[in-house]
C-alpha cells in the first residue's frame, strides 16, 4: 500500500510531464559535475605547479657619451720659449680646413727672427770668402811685394857691411899712418936726446977738467933734459893716438857686427813673411773650415728659431686627413691664451665616446655595431665599436636625470661612426649622445 500510494503520488496528474524532464537532467549533471571534480581533484601531498613568468633578455648596453673626431681635439700653442709672444697673424679661421703641416698662426718675433738668420746667412758668406783665401794663398802682388822687401834687405845688408869694413879700414890705415908718423918724431927725438946727452957728458968731463965753464956744461946738459921731456910727450902722444884709433877701430867694428846682427834679422824676417805668404797651412785651412761650420751651424740654429715663430698644425695625421678648424681661442694681436691658439680635429671621421659602466664592459668587444642618438640628431648615427679602454674612470658625460649614480665608474668605448655619420656628426664636436650598442 505504502508503494502505491507511493507511486500514486509519482503518478499524480497533478505533475506536468515537462517539469519531471528538467528536474531530472539537473540532477543527472550535478551529480556528473561531482563526480568529475571528484575524480580529477589535485592529490593534497603534490604541489601545485604555476606557470613561469619568462623575463626577455637584453640585447643592447647604452650610455651617455659625447661626439669627437679622430684623434680627439688638438689645441694648438706657441713653443714653451715663445708663451708670452702676440699673435701677429692668423692664418685661419673657424671652420677652414687645415693641411698636415699649415702654417696657422705668425707670431710678433718673426721679424726679429728674420733679422737674426739674414745676419748668420752673411756670416756663413764671410766665412766662405775667408776659407777660399786661405785656400788660394796669398795674391802675386802680395807675394812679389815680400820678395822685394826680402831682396832689398839684403842689398841693404850687404851695403851697410861694405860701409863698415871702409870706415874700419880708414882708422886702421890713419892708425898705421898716425903711428909711423909718431914713431919717426920720437926716433929724432931719441937721436937729439942721445946726442944731448953726449954733449952733456962731454961738457961734464970738460968742466971737471976745468976746460969749460959751468954755464957751459949746464946750457949742454939743459939741452939733453929738453930733449928728454920731448921724447916722454911724443911717447905720450903716440899711445894716445893709438888708443883712440883702436878705440874708434873698435867701436867701428862692433857697430859692424851689430848691423850685420840686425839685417840678418830683418832678413830672415822678410824671408818668414815671404814663406808664410807663399804657403797655404794646412792648419789655417782647417781653422777657416771650422769658422765656416760654426757660421752654418749658426744658421740652422737662427732657421730653427724663426721656425718657431710659425705655429704650424700637426705633421702626422691618419691617412694625410686634413684638419678642421674648430675653435679659435686668440685672434691677431692678442696675448696667447692659456687655452691656446685655436682647436683642430680631424672631423673628415667622427667618433662617439661612450662612457659604459664598468659592470657592462664583459659584455663590450670590438666589432659590435652601435646606435647613437641625440636631441640635436635628425636621425640616428651608426657606427661601430673599434676601441675599448684601459682605465676606469669618473663619469663626466651626466644624465639630465637627478635619480642618476653621478659618482658611477665608467669605462671609454670609442665608436668608430661610418662615413655618412661621420659627415653629419663633422660640426657637433662635444656634442652629448646616447650610445647604444649591440651585443
């Protein structure tokens, strides 16, 4: 009974067919739903598995750098000797393009300098002159002039001796003659006496004999005193006269031998002179070769020194590239400042210097291409890395942003830029960039 009533109740036609459907089917589902979650539920001893998050890797290094061109900036100045000196003429102006070795600049000590190396040019003249003479000997006329002299030396020698040896010749015959002369007066002299004195002797006899007065023996004996006394001065007046003549013979002789002494003299003298004219010594030739070399060195010493008065650019460059003038930092008649004459670079190749932050650099070698960019850049330059420094340094190129490490330590890495960027990048020497580069 319980069953029917039971299925009378299911039964009832009070149910709509369509309702039963529905109510039927959701419960089927639900209960499909449950076993479903049941059968596929996460066991609670395993860990549930989230999907990664994949963070993409970068492929580029930026930094802040700054445009020069090849070789950076050169400033050129006078020589260390010339800092003080004005400019007295500027050869160039900003933008000129410069060739290796240009004069640039003329300083106010060129002129002074002019003078110096026109000066040493005539020195060197001179010295040339005075090395040919010396070379070539005396001149004919020179060396005729001495020969006269030298003969005329001796002529006048040979004339003085023959001079001399006459005046010594007369005193010796006056001597002979003088002394004959006196010799005979004393012989006669010596007769008077001898016969004085017989006469005397004989009147003597006689007086004693009484044969003949006194008066008449002294007037005899008298006689033989006189006589006596005569032959004692003519003796007198013989020695005299032969002292003197020998005196004189003498002083003739000596006054011979002393012009002999002195022509000898002058003649070897003049045969010197004539000898040192006539001859060219090898060591007045190398004494007039080493004035010549001193006066050249002269020279080049004065060429050096004017040479310092032009302020030429670099001799060397890569390639024979010219120069651009960048800046001009002292203009005509002005002091060289202390920042130089003017700025050149190289700008026909441009290079951007990235500072890179040390902790980038293993991943910097050379060969990578960068991109580099700038609000003064119409479109980026290209370029590629050619250098990468040595030093670690401060960062001078600063990030506009205030949030940026100012005291981050950097690395140079020199972008060599290609030749298009290059001619664009030619007037924005310094100019601050954003390098990118690839790894």
């Amino acid at each position: 009974m319980v069953r029917q009533t039971t299925v009378g109740k299911l039964s009832s036609p009070k149910l709509p067919h369509a309702g039963i459907l529905v109510a039927a089917t959701t419960l089927a589902i639900s209960g499909l739903t449950a076993y479903t979650f049941w059968r596929y539920r996460p066991s609670p001893a395993e860990p549930v598995a989230l999907p990664e998050t994949l963070v993409p890797e970068v492929k580029t290094v930026t930094a802040l750098g700054w445009l020069e061109p090849q070789g950076e900036i050169i400033k050129l100045s006078a020589p260390q000797s010339n800092q003080g000196s004005r400019v007295d003429h500027l050869l160039v102006k900003e933008g000129d393009l410069v060739k290796p070795g240009q004069a640039i600049a003329i300083l106010d000590s060129r002129d002074r300098l002019q003078a110096a190396l026109e000066q040493a040019e005539t020195e060197v003249e001179v010295a040339v002159a005075r090395l040919e003479q010396v070379q070539a000997g005396a001149k004919q006329g020179d060396i005729q002039a001495q020969k006269a002299r030298f003969q005329g030396n001796q002529a006048e020698l040979e004339g003085q001796i023959i001079t001399q040896k006459a005046t010594i010749a007369t005193l010796e015959a006056q001597l002979r003659g003088e002394r004959s002369a006196q010799k005979a007066t004393l012989d006669r002299i010596q007769a008077e006496l001898n016969n004085a004195e017989t006469n005397c002797q004989r009147y003597d006899n006689l007086y004693q004999d009484g044969a003949v007065s006194a008066q008449d023996r002294d007037s005899q004996c008298l006689q033989a005193e006189t006589s006596r006394k005569r032959l004692q001065e003519a003796q007198a007046n013989l020695n005299e006269t032969i002292s003197s003549r020998a005196e004189q013979i003498r002083e003739a002789q000596a006054n011979l031998s002393r012009t002999i002494a002195t022509v000898d003299l002058q003649i070897a003298e003049a045969e010197a002179t004539l000898t040192a004219v006539s001859e060219v010594r090898p060591v007045d030739v190398q004494l007039a070769k080493s004035e010549l070399a001193k006066a050249e060195s002269s020279v080049k010493q004065a060429e050096a020194n004017l040479e310092q008065a032009y302020v030429r650019s670099p001799v060397e460059t890569s390639h024979g590239a010219s120069f651009r003038v960048i800046e001009v930092n002292t203009h005509a008649g002005e002091l060289i400042s202390s920042a130089g004459i003017i700025e050149l670079g190289q700008t026909e190749q441009m290079y951007a210097v990235a500072e890179v932050y040390d902790s980038d650099i293993p991943k910097i070698h050379s060969g990578q291409t960068a991109t580099i960019t700038a609000d003064a850049l119409l479109q980026p330059l290209k370029g590629t890395v050619e250098e990468v420094g040595l030093r670690v340094k401060k960062q001078s190129a600063l990030d506009i942003d205030p949030t940026t490490n100012i005291d981050a330590r950097v690395i140079e890495v020199r972008v060599k830029l290609d030749d298009i960027s290059s001619k664009k990048a030619a007037s924005l020497t310094n100019l601050q960039v954003k390098v990118t580069i690839n790894q």
